[in-house]
C-alpha cells in the first residue's frame, strides 16, 4: 500500500472559486443542439421544444456559466441567421463540421434555456468571416434597452427585455489553421482591439475573452498570448486556453498524469500575462479563462473524411463514449483547475450534451450520465468556496505524455507524477471542507493521512470513491450506472485527523462537516 501525508491549514490560501469555473460549452455541433438541448418532438419536449431529461440531468450537473455557440462554428457563424421567424431562417453549410445548419436555435432560444436552467449565457462572436461590426451589433441587439433598430427587432422577436450579456468571447481558436480564417497573432490582435472598444462602448458593464493559444502544443504558444496581450491588455478581462486530454499511446500512467501539464500551462498563461503587465508598470491582473477542457480523442476526424458524409444536419459525431479511465484524467484536470483558482476564473467543460458531453441522448429516447458527469457534479456542487494551499508528501512515478500536434510525434515528460493529485476547498458558510483526490496507482491502495490546522473537531459527512476494477467499463443506454460514485467506508475522522485509504486507480470525494 502507498501512502500519502497532506499538510493544510485554515488560514492557508490559494484562493476563492469563482462561480465561473464551474462552466460548460454548447455548440452547434453535431448533436450538442439538435437531439441534445432542442428536440421539439421528443415525449420529454416542453412547449419551447428543449428536452426536460436533459435540463433535469444539467440541473444536477450544476454548470454555472455557458458558452455558446462555438468554437470553431462560431467562427462562419452569421448570428442573424438565428434570429427570428424560424420558419424564415437560412439553411446554411457549416465549414466547421461540414453539415448543415437549419438554424431552428439561435440567440435568442440559447437565452430561455439558460433562463430556464439559471445559467449564466456567454456568447462568443465571429472574429474569423466576419469582425468588429457584426460584433458590435450582437451586442447592442441582446444588450441594448430599446429605441434603436437592433434592439426593436430583438423586441420584435418576442424578447422585450435585454438579455444583459455579460462574458464575451472575442472570436475562437484563431491561432489554429483548421478554424475558418485563421489568424496571425497581429492580425487577430488587431482585430479583436476594434472589437472589443466598439463591444464595450455600446456596454461597459461587459467583460471580455481574448483568444490564448488552442493548446500548449501550439508552436505559436507563448509568442502569441504575448502579441495578442501587448494590443488587448487595456480591453479585455481574460485571455482563453483550452486543452483536451488523450490517451492516444493507450498508456495509462501517462494519461492520467496529463492533467499535472495543464497546470503547467495554467502557470505558464498567469506568467505571459503578468510579463505583459510588468512591463507596462500595471497592477492589472488578466485571469484566465479556461472556456474549452475535457478528455478527447477516439472521434477525431479530418474535414476530408467529414466532408463524405454529404452534409447532414446534427450527425453523429464527436460522441466520444468515455470509459473510467476516462473519468480519471478528468478528475484530475478539476483538480487543476480548483488549485489554480486565484487565477483561473471561469472554464467550460467541452462540451454539454452528446458531442464530448457528460449527457448522452438518444434522438427519441433517453439521456443518460456518461462517467466523466460524476467528477464534474462533485466539483460543481462541492467545490464552492476557499481552496486550500495543501502541501502533498506523495510517492511518484516517471512517465511520459504522448500530445501529437498534425504530423508531428510529441512527447513530455514527466518524470516525478505524484500518485496522488489533491485539492482541498473549505466552505466557511456552510462549514464544509471537501477533500478531491486521486489516486493514479492503477494497482496500489494509497492510505492518506491528513493533517487539517486550525479546524478543531472535524466530522465525516458522506464522502464518494469512483474506481472500477475494468478501466474501460463505460456507462451506456443499456447499463447507464455501470460507473458511478460509491460510498468511500475506509475513513477516520479525529479531530482535525483524516485517515482514508482510496483504491488503486480511484476518484473520492471526502466530506468533512465542523469547519466553519
Ligand atoms: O469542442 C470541440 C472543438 O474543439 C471546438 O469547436 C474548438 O474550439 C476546439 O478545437
């Protein structure tokens, strides 16, 4: 059996969650949307057409902000093909995922939804086809009161009161040549500073996303985050990363130790923007918005081979099955982002329903919570509050992490993983402290013994484990709990004394209650 110390104090710091952080994305992609959100038709439709088992399966989930409508979609997106009579909007190609788009949900349907789930909308605009003014007019159509043109014809639509918008992405992915006018870091720079004056002078109460790098492993990360920075420092909030895990090299050691990387590149982003702060003598600090993470890679596929598909409507792509394994890199990446939450001030899980979705549907029939739904739930509903700087005493092993960027073979290593990954975040209010750990022994037990300063007597509230003894087991239609959060028994609570021991290749959550 491993073992494990943790060493964490009341009065010891990394920072508050912001509410943000616990966001997701929904794009017109695939059946994200169609089948997903909206299927007007299906038994569980209300009278909007949205699908109520999945609005009660996201209810649970508890994503706090919502990014829409893309990605790269966004990115050929007209928004006014998406407003108005339905029956009058445009048929159009999607370049982004080479289908159709009926366009039968725009804007204005995307703000019921998150109304009727009370989540926070966050649109992004197009800075690839199109620019500034298309901007600027999307935000005087949702955010304007009244008396001009676009915000009459949002009233018109049937939507009299503003939508009050207020986090904006300022285009998507536009260092990545697969994105519909793709951009030198000047050439976005430029056009997201145009942007962003005119987004803000219609609305100042707005806050705004610079696009980051699409990856670490983007040969253009770093220079770019510095360009873009140096033009948009005074105009924007937030600078964007987005990463997806992989186990290409089917080897799991490495898998689940490529979560540790997006600390890195977390720690990488805050320097790049504190650098451009520096040398501009500014207190101001940009955060960093994590808006697209997830684990990705069995349905990954060229426009080539899309392009043979003949141009459906919401196909069937990107329904990556996810396996336990699966859940374990992911847990790890909430991890990483509870423990960088001085910085990190809003992500979106990629993406919500069907397309790298933690909810599965069947088009007609049922939703069902795929494994990676569990971490996320135990983020999003327990992890509110002052995460705790934990000093982690861990046995490690040396791996490496395979991140293939097009034809190129890249490897990182990774040479002292700790087994055991751990966030501690302490709910003052509700006198909570909730212990995220993982164990990425794949055949060793980890006794952990933690040392919790300054909370007195501690008690044990229901803490969860997720492990399954087949690492590929997944959870389907058919056997929809195969994987799903257990109660964790082997715990001791003494005083401020925790003593657990998490099984090999394991997800746990433990509750404490008498923290206040
Ligand atoms: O989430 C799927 C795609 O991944 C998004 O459209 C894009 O931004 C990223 O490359």
């Amino acid at each position: 059996m491993h073992k494990a110390h943790v060493l964490l104090h009341r009065d010891f710091a990394i920072g508050e969650t912001d509410r943000r952080l616990f966001g997701a994305f929904a794009e017109h992609l695939g059946r994200c949307i169609y089948g997903g959100l909206y299927e007007p038709g299906h038994p569980e439709a209300d009278e909007h057409g949205f699908r109520r088992d999945v609005m009660a399966l996201v209810r649970e989930l508890a994503p706090t902000i919502l990014r829409y409508p893309g990605g790269n979609f966004v990115s050929g997106y007209n928004w006014e093909d998406g407003v108005g009579p339905i029956e009058e909007r445009p048929r159009r190609l999607d370049l982004a995922w080479m289908s159709t788009e009926p366009n039968s949900f725009g804007t204005n349907e995307f703000m019921d939804w998150c109304r009727l789930t009370g989540i926070e909308p966050m649109l992004a605009v197009n800075l690839g086809t199109r620019g500034a003014d298309a901007a600027r007019n999307l935000v005087e159509y949702c955010n304007h009161r009244a008396g001009t043109t676009l915000s009459d014809l949002r009233r018109a639509h049937g939507w009299d009161k503003p939508h009050d918008v207020k986090f904006w992405c300022l285009g998507n992915e536009m260092d990545g040549p697969w994105q519909m006018e793709a951009k030198t870091a000047t050439e976005y720079a430029r056009r997201a500073v145009e942007a962003a004056k005119m987004m803000k002078w219609i609305d100042p109460t707005i806050e705004l996303a610079a696009c980051g790098s699409s990856g670490r492993n983007m040969p253009t990360f770093g220079a770019w985050e510095e360009t873009v920075l140096d033009h948009c420092f005074d105009h924007v909030e937030f600078i964007s990363l987005h990463t997806y895990l992989n186990n290409y090299a089917e080897d799991t050691p490495g898998f689940l130790a490529s979560p540790d990387l997006m600390d890195s590149f977390i720690e990488e982003v805050v320097a790049l923007c504190d650098a451009v702060a520096a040398r501009r003598r500014s207190a101001k600090r940009i955060m960093l918005s994590f808006d697209e993470w997830n684990v990705w890679y069995r349905t990954r596929r060229n426009r080539q081979e899309r392009v043979k598909e003949n141009w459906p409507v919401a196909p069937e792509i990107l329904e990556e099955v996810y396996t336990m394994e699966d859940a374990l890199a992911f847990g790890g990446a909430c991890i990483s982002l509870l423990n960088h939450a001085d910085r990190v001030k809003c992500a979106c899980l990629a993406q919500l329903v069907n397309a790298i979705a933690p909810i599965m549907t069947e088009t007609g029939g049922p939703a069902w919570r795929q494994t990676i739904f569990h971490p996320f739930a135990h983020m999003s509903n327990f992890g509110r509050g002052r995460v705790l700087r934990a000093e982690v005493e861990s046995p490690t092993y040396a791996t490496r992490y395979f991140d293939p960027r097009g034809t190129e073979d890249l490897y990182f290593p990774l040479p002292k993983t700790p087994y055991l990954k751990l966030a501690v975040v302490h709910d003052a209010a509700a006198g909570g402290l909730t212990l995220f750990a993982l164990n990425r022994s794949l055949d060793s037990e980890m006794a952990v013994e933690v040392a919790a300063k300054g909370f007195g007597t501690l008690t044990a509230e229901e803490s969860l484990e997720m492990h399954d003894r087949d690492l590929k087991a997944i959870n389907s239609k058919a056997d929809p709990d195969r994987i799903r959060p257990r109660r964790l028994t082997d715990l001791e609570v003494k005083g401020e004394h925790v003593r657990a021991v998490l099984a090999p290749a394991s997800w746990n959550v433990i509750r404490l209650g008498g923290a206040k």
